[in-house]
C-alpha cells in the first residue's frame, strides 16, 4: 500500500464516494503493476 501513496489522488482521497475511490486505487495498481514488467 505504501507505493500506492505516491499517488497524491489516493494519500489525500480527493473522491467523495467510495466506488470511485476504488476505482482509482484499482487503476494505480495497475499503473504501478505494468511498470514493474
């Protein structure tokens, strides 16, 4: 969880409800995921 804080959108959670917040932690997680191939 800790590179996920490098994403500022998922340390400070600018998103109101929970569904998108989801949402964006699902797409930095593959963000971070493709990087490391």
């Amino acid at each position: 969880f800790s590179r996920l804080k490098q994403f500022r959108r998922v340390a400070t959670r600018y998103d109101k409800l929970d569904r998108h917040f989801l949402a964006f932690i699902h797409l930095a997680a593959t963000v971070l995921w493709l990087r490391d191939c």
